[in-house]
C-alpha cells in the first residue's frame, strides 16, 4: 500500500507534503505539473495527506474512482516521466483532470 497524489495537485504543487515526508518519497522536477509519490519508498505514515492544502493525496485504497488513473501514474512517473507527462497534459486539454 502507498499514497497516491490526484489530479487536485495539478498546476498548484504547493509541497507542503514534501516537506513533511519522513522519508522524502515525494517527487516532482520543475517541468511536472504536479507531485508524484515513489510506490515502493513510501512508508504510509499518512503525513502528507493532512499537509496537502487542496486534498490531492488519498490511500491507495482510498483514491475515488474518477481518479484511479493516477495509482499507476504515481508509479509510472518513476520509470516513464515524459510519458506520464503527456497524459497528464492530455487530461488537462480534455478537462479530464479533476477529483
């Protein structure tokens, strides 16, 4: 089980979960629209899912239906980052992008 950031975190990025992961498993380079969190470095301590200003972060279990894409998108992000971005563009262009 991991955290899983949505697509409320695109174009804010605010970070406040990063700076309270203990275990620094939160991603993001300048480029991204939003934060990825790293599946397998995640230690489900739940401190970023109170720290996010706009409730993008949910439980594995717990990510809504409407944004299940993301689970794999966090992960994918990791191995494919330019592919992970152009879906996010493309969910943006569609107004697909929303929790």
């Amino acid at each position: 089980m991991t955290y899983v950031i949505s697509s409320a975190c695109i174009d804010v990025k605010d970070q406040s979960c990063v700076s309270v992961c203990p275990v620094d498993c939160i991603f993001s380079d300048e480029v991204d629209r939003m934060c990825y969190v790293h599946p397998t470095k995640c230690i489900d301590c739940a401190a970023c899912e109170s720290a996010c200003p706009v409730g993008a972060i949910f439980k594995e279990d717990d990510v809504p239906n409407a944004a299940s894409e993301f689970t794999s998108l966090n992960a994918q992000w990791f191995e494919e980052p330019e592919v992970v971005r152009a879906r996010i563009d493309a969910l943006v262009e569609q107004g697909l992008a929303i929790t």
